[in-house]
C-alpha cells in the first residue's frame, strides 16, 4: 500500500530530524578506478588521520550533524570477520565533538574477491549491517542513522553503464541497480531487527533532463529519464519490482544530493540557469515531496572555487521556497566538508569548506563559504524563532 499524502503544512511545522540543518558530508567513495586500484578517499583526504580536528572544524561551525563511512572493504577483509577498529575511531571522535553522524555502509565499493553479482553479494552485505547495528546498539545508540547503498542510481549507471569505475562494465546497469535494492533492502531489514529505531538516509542524485526540441520522440525520451531518477526509491518502497522485497516502511528519508550539473538534455549538453528548460531546484523538490510524502535531505551539494558561497545561497532559497510550500525538508549538507583529490582523475577539487592538510595536519578554512554558512544558520534561527 502506498504512503497517502497529508495536507500541505506551513513551513516549520515539520518537527526537525538532525541535530542541525545546515551539515557537512566527507568524501567517503572506497570505488576502485581498475582492477585492484582502490581509491579511499577517506584516506586520500586526510581525514583517516585528522578525525579528531576535522569532526572539531564541524562542530566549531555548528555543523552538528556529518555523512561519513564506515568502510565494508576494511572492516570485513576476511569473509564474516570484522575489525572495527576504522570505525570506532570515526564513533568515538563523533562523541567527543558532539557529532551525530549519518553512516554510509557502501560507497562504490565492497571487499575484494566478492562477486557483486553472485547472492553471496546481498547476504554478506546483510550480515555486515546486522553486525555493526549490533555494535552500535552496544555502544549505546538506539536510534542512528545509516545509508545502507550510497546513490544506487549513480553508482548502476557510473559502474555498470559507463565502465566509470567498478564493477566496470557496460550495458548492466539495470541489472546493478536490482542488485544494490536487494542488499540495502536485506541491510535495512538486519539493521531493523537490532535496531527497530534505526533510520535510513537514501541517497540519489535529483536531477532533471529536458528534451533539446518539441519532437515528440525527444519529449518521450526525456521524460523517461527523468522519471528513471525515481526508480530506486520505488523498489524500496515497494511500488517498483516488490519481489525485491522493498515495502513503504523502508522508504524512510529521501537524500537528494544536486549540483550545479544536475540537468542537462537528453542529448548530454548541459543545461543552464539561463535556458528556458531549465527547473528551479524548488520545483524539484515539490516534486519528490509530492510523489513521495517523506523528509528529505539535501544529502550533498556545492560548487568549486569562488561558486561555493554563491551556489550555497542559492540552493537555501530554493530549499526554503519549497519548505514555505509545504515540503518537509530537513537540512542542507555541504559537500565536500573537506578538500580531497579526485576520484576519477586526482585532480584536487577546491569545493571543501577546508583545504587539505597541510604537513601539520592543519586545514585552511575558506573564508567566503563559512561567512556564507553561518548567515544562512542566523538567518534559519530568526526564520524559526531560534535564540
């Protein structure tokens, strides 16, 4: 049965999630670029080695709330057995800044010598979320948050339609995506059994595409892909190939990540603030609002260089035009919170609220994005009535 949809309510009236709005998300994708060359970016970054300082940067900038990682291919190298220590370093220098966390179990990668395509894949997968909801509830959390499969749309199409990075073939990306469903469906059911007060941030990115004419065939195309953006959640949910095992108690928080390159045209030609076809981002939202009826989170966004603070202001005031309609949207993170190199090429990408470290482990700030940040937070408080 679906979620039916309440009335629309005044903006504030949502009784808030997190313990602030305004986030910080790190870079977190473990993704190998070839075969046996893994990029952590945690490592990459720093911050393996700066948990402490980085989690006190947030927290110094009341960003109370943070994505991060609890890496599956460390923690679980051999089959069944877990080393914990990675992540309780990330738990306990959380707790000491004050930091809750929303941890992701998959970001693009898994433990070397398991077939992602085999059930092996789903079932290992379940009882490593079993295994560290177990661990949570020992460390005293009822309630925390988890990402089970990080942007399953992504990573079905960067991994399994483009070759991007692994799995690294082309032309299953369908196939991926039913995949990823069922082990965050089978995770979220193992977290639930330990942890019946867990919740569950899926990401994805929100997007739109538009069609470069008013040929029909090309107005058909385009709506296609744009509705292709939805089908994750509706397996989840259950609406989309229930034989998955999804169900409408699963779809929990939507977590939207977007960025200035997140509409384009169906042809790939990118698509603008300036172009007609383009769709303000509170639009976007409205629409997920209005099909889904759940929080939402903008799960990541920002802009390189001298965009950052601008982008930011922008995406605030479409937040809040959408939430000033009704739509129960539950914070903004920026990502990423601290510089890393690339990914896909390690190019360095100037779009963190702090640079990399420096030999001290010493990050700088950039000025204009965290004057940006905290404007926007006074100006959240005054919206609310906040001391």
């Amino acid at each position: 049965m679906k979620h039916q949809p309440h009335e629309m309510l005044p903006q504030g009236h949502h009784a808030p999630l997190f313990k602030s709005f305004f986030q910080g998300s790190f870079a977190c994708s473990t993704a190998c670029r070839g075969e046996g060359k893994r990029v952590d970016l945690v490592i990459n970054s720093g911050h393996d080695t700066l948990l402490d300082k980085d989690y006190a940067l947030l927290a110094t900038h009341q960003l109370l709330t943070a994505r991060d990682s609890a890496r599956w291919y460390l923690i679980e190298q051999k089959p069944g057995e877990y080393d914990w220590s990675t992540f309780l370093s990330m738990l306990h220098a959380a707790e000491n800044n004050g930091l809750e966390v929303i941890w992701e179990l998959a970001h693009f990668g898994w433990p070397a010598q398991l077939d992602i395509w085999q059930p092996a894949f789903v079932d290992r997968f379940a009882h490593f979320a079993r295994a560290l909801a177990k661990l949570m509830r020992d460390e005293g959390y009822s309630a925390p948050f988890f990402t089970p499969m990080n942007q399953i749309s992504f990573w079905s199409w960067a991994g399994a339609e483009v070759a991007l990075f692994n799995p690294g073939v082309t032309a299953r990306g369908r196939e991926l995506k039913l995949q990823l469903v069922r082990a965050s469906v089978a995770a979220m059911h193992a977290i639930r059994e330990e942890l019946p007060g867990a919740r569950f941030v899926l990401t994805d990115p929100l997007v739109h595409i538009a069609a470069p004419d008013m040929m029909k065939e090309h107005l058909a195309e385009a709506s296609r892909q744009h509705e292709a953006q939805y089908e994750a959640w509706d397996m989840i949910g259950g609406r989309l190939h229930p034989e998955l095992g999804g169900n409408d108690s699963l779809l929990d928080i939507i977590g939207l990540n977007y960025y200035p390159d997140n509409q384009w045209y169906t042809n790939g030609d990118p698509l603008d603030e300036q172009q007609a076809e383009y769709r303000p981002l509170a639009s976007l939202l409205l629409e997920v609002w209005l099909r889904y009826q759940r929080p939402m989170l903008i799960a990541e966004t920002g802009a390189e260089g001298t965009m950052r603070a601008p982008w930011l202001g922008r995406v605030v005031e479409q937040v809040n035009q959408a939430r000033a309609q009704g739509a129960d949207i539950q914070g903004i993170s920026i990502f990423p919170a601290v510089d890393y190199p690339s990914w896909a090429d390690d190019r360095r990408l100037p779009g963190g609220l702090f640079g990399l470290a420096d030999a001290n482990g010493n990050r700088t700030i950039n000025e204009p994005y965290a004057l940006e940040i905290r404007s926007q937070q006074i100006r959240m408080k005054n919206a609310v009535g906040e001391k």
